[in-house]
C-alpha cells in the first residue's frame, strides 16, 4: 500500500468536513472508503463517479490508477455552472 496525501475541495470539503489527510491505497479508488469513514456526514457516499480527481496536478480519469508513495490525490465536487 502506498501512503498519499489527499486534499479535499469545494462542497465535498464542506460537507465531510475533511481537509486534507493521510491514506493508505493502491490504486484512486481506494482513498474514497478512507474519506467517507472519515466525513462527518453519516452514509456519506463520494466516489469516485460523482467527482473530479486530480493525481499530482493532474486530472484522472481512471479510479484504477495505481498509486506510489508521496502522490497527492485531490478530489473536487464537479465544476456546474450556468
């Protein structure tokens, strides 16, 4: 398992209460059980369908990606406007 560093943005930040934190995953996907455990709101399901995720600056599109040690993970609420 690699340990990462994952900020957390916008609404999802909000709502969780989570700012940033330390988790232990393989692959992007895995950083969302840590942040629902940890989100103050009870049943909290943010996944990685329903947010944009950044991998060390840069956007990702697969939650498959494998990650090392040191990466940072960013997960955004999608931008919406209108």
């Amino acid at each position: 398992m690699a340990k990462v560093n994952v900020k957390v943005f916008g609404v999802y930040r909000v709502d969780s209460g989570v700012k940033e934190y330390v988790a232990e995953a393989n692959i992007v996907n895995d950083v969302f059980t840590s942040l629902n455990y940890l989100s103050k709101v009870p049943d909290s399901n943010i996944n990685f369908n329903n947010t944009a995720v950044f991998l060390n600056n840069k956007p990702c599109t697969k939650k498959k990606t494998k990650l090392h040690d040191g990466d940072e993970v960013w997960i955004m609420s999608p931008a919406g406007g209108g």
